[in-house]
C-alpha cells in the first residue's frame, strides 16, 4: 500500500483530529436530521449512521434499510455535512455509492471474511467512484487479518483508505466491551505509517463514560481521529443505547481533550507501552477475580457434600504444573511460588469462610 491518497481533497477534512460522529443506527428521518444539525452546529464535518445494522442475534433493531440513505442525503443537503456508512454486501455499497455517501466503512463482523471483504473490494472498484474506504478490525484479534482486508481494497484500487480501532472481543465480563490490545493497531501503523487510523471508543469501551479518557488515550499514542457514536436522544437509542452521548455531551468531551504531536515519538511510545500495562492489570484483575469466583463455588460445593477442604496433593500437583508453565514462558520458578502461595492463602480463606462446618480448617486447593 505505496500509493495511498489522503482520505479526502479538502485539507480542512484531513486537520487532526479527524473527527466522525453520528447515530449507530438511523431510525428515523426526524432522528437523524436532529442529531446531523446539533453535529453540524458543534463543528462535526462528518456524520456517521448504519442504515444496515449486522446484529449480533436476529429480533434486534437491524437498521431502517435504503430509505436511511435518502435521510442522509437529506442531511448532507440541510447542513452541508459529509455522510458515512457501512457496508457488508456488494448491494449495499452499490445502493450507498448511487445515494451519494461520502465515505464508506466495513465492521468488524465483515473485516474477519476475506471473501466478503473481496466482494466488497471488487462492488466498490465497479463503482468507478474514488470513495474513502476505512476498515474496522476483525473481532479477533489477528493483524494479518485486518491488513489482509486493507490489501483486497488497495488490490482492486481503492487508494482513499484509512483503519478503524474498535477493539476485540473477549469471552465473559470485562471492564471493555472491547479489549483494546493497543499494540496490535500499534503495530498496524509501526507498518503502515502514512495509513490514517481512527479509534473507536464508543464500541472499545461500550459505555458513555469509558468514551472521554478512551479517546485521549487514543490521540495520546498517535491516532489520527476518533469515530463516536452521537445521539439527539441516546437512552432511547434502538441499538447500542449504553455507548452513546448527546452531541451536546460529545462536544463537552472534544473540548476536553488534548490533541498533542500525532507523531509515534519517544514520549509517545512510552505512553502506549505504559497504557498497555494498565490494560493489562486490568485484564489480570479481571482473571483473578473469576478465578476467586470459581474457588467460592468449590468451597459451597464441599460444603454441600461434605467433602473436607483439605486438598494438599491438588495443591502440590497445581503449583508445579503453574512453576512449568512459567519456565516454558520465561517466567522463574521462585515468582510463580510465591504468587500462586499468595493466591492460594485467598482460595483458601474465601474457602474456610464458606463452609463453616469446619472451622480453621486449611490448606484447600481445588482452585
């Protein structure tokens, strides 16, 4: 991907932070007319809606279809706005090109297909349109997937092309809906550095309050703008309701953050790496407190059945395994010890409290 174009013609577009913002959905003609005039008012230039919504289980909102594209051009009319969608099917990217959208996005769900992301790639080179095309990550987390689907669109000469950040999904409960795992879009731009990169910190964070100090983290390592989902009236949302902010709310969080030098320097390196430390504190937080989680259960468990806490051998067995596993991964012995002892005496107390039909009673170690 030698020979990018930037994203758009006009410089003022390009003036970091790139900012998007709209409605996850277009419901109605009245609700993204609304919401495109308050964007426009804040300074927004370009607004985001699905008119095609790729649920995750059928029954849910799935977008109001192609009559959403007419509100958008309506919109772009009203307040000279440029408009952006998604597309998972050729028949959307030929419906959305013919309605005159400005810029074009693929998800997470399709960015995961190489064969969709081909027919797509090819729908759009059809077109004869040089349309700005970015594309989401795929829900797993795997760079040579998301570059693969950046190369079918550069392959079948797509030229305007950008990536979008919006994490990666994770089995359970997490502080994120989607875990960032900063350092594979790190990655992306440590190969790509002239591809601009946009973060997601509505669908990264999943909830109105992660979206400010997500999106500085964002510019604070580099990224070239944010996409946010805004709406005129989030709580009553029919998709995704929990992640977005009025856009009297987003112009709140625009102004408060800082947009330093986008350029990956040393003082910006240091930031990412120690954002990755945080994060995965977090995630190991996270991890220990399902595993304390699972040792209450075992101890209501013996408790119901009379089995007696006492479980040394597992114990034994269970901490030799760990010290291993940490030898092959290049962790010592002697850390492994004291931190699965330290872990353990926690199993063990939450254990001893659940059955109290036999006090003082210690070490467990189904855990």
């Amino acid at each position: 991907m030698d020979t990018l174009k930037p994203l758009f013609d006009d410089p003022t577009l390009l003036k970091a932070p790139i900012i998007i913002a709209g409605p996850c959905s277009a419901e109605s003609r009245t609700q993204l007319l609304d919401t495109a005039k308050s964007l426009s008012d804040i300074g927004v230039r370009i607004v985001r809606a699905g008119v095609w919504k790729p649920r995750t289980k059928p029954g849910s909102f799935e977008g109001a279809g192609e009559i959403a594209l007419e509100w958008l051009a309506e919109a772009k009319e009203a307040t000279g706005i440029l408009t952006a969608t998604e597309v998972a099917t050729p028949a959307h990217v030929a419906a959305a090109v013919a309605a005159e959208v400005d810029l074009l996005w693929i998800g997470a769900r399709t960015s995961a297909n190489p064969f969709a992301v081909q027919e797509i790639a090819d729908a759009i080179s059809r077109t004869g349109r040089d349309i700005p095309v970015l594309v989401k990550n795929p829900v797993n987390p795997d760079i040579e997937l998301w570059i693969g689907a950046l190369q079918r669109l550069y392959t079948a000469g797509t030229r305007r092309l950008g990536a979008i950040h919006r994490g990666f999904s994770a089995y359970g409960h997490h502080t994120y809906r989607n875990i960032p795992q900063w350092h594979i879009p790190f990655e992306l731009r440590r190969r790509y550095p002239t591809l601009p990169l946009l973060a997601d910190p509505s669908h990264i964070g999943g909830r109105r309050d992660l979206i400010a100090p997500l999106s500085q983290q964002a510019l604070d390592i580099g990224f070239d703008g944010l996409i946010i989902e805004s709406h005129c009236d989030p709580d009553r949302a029919l998709s995704d309701a929990a992640q977005q902010v009025t856009p009297a709310q987003l112009k709140e969080i625009l102004d408060g953050i800082c947009h330093r030098d986008g350029s990956f320097s040393k003082t910006s390196e240091i930031q990412f790496l120690r954002q990755q430390i945080d994060a995965l504190d977090t995630e190991m937080l996270e991890l220990l407190a399902k595993r304390m989680e699972i040792s209450r259960r075992i101890g209501q468990y013996k408790k119901d059945n009379n089995i007696p806490i006492i479980q040394t051998e597992r114990y034994a067995d269970m901490l030799q395994s760990r010290i291993n596993l940490g030898k092959e991964i290049g962790i010592p012995g002697d850390f492994i010890s004291s931190l699965f002892s330290l872990i353990h005496e926690e199993s063990v107390r939450l254990q001893v409290n659940t059955d109290s039909t036999q006090p003082g009673a210690a070490p467990s170690s189904d855990h």
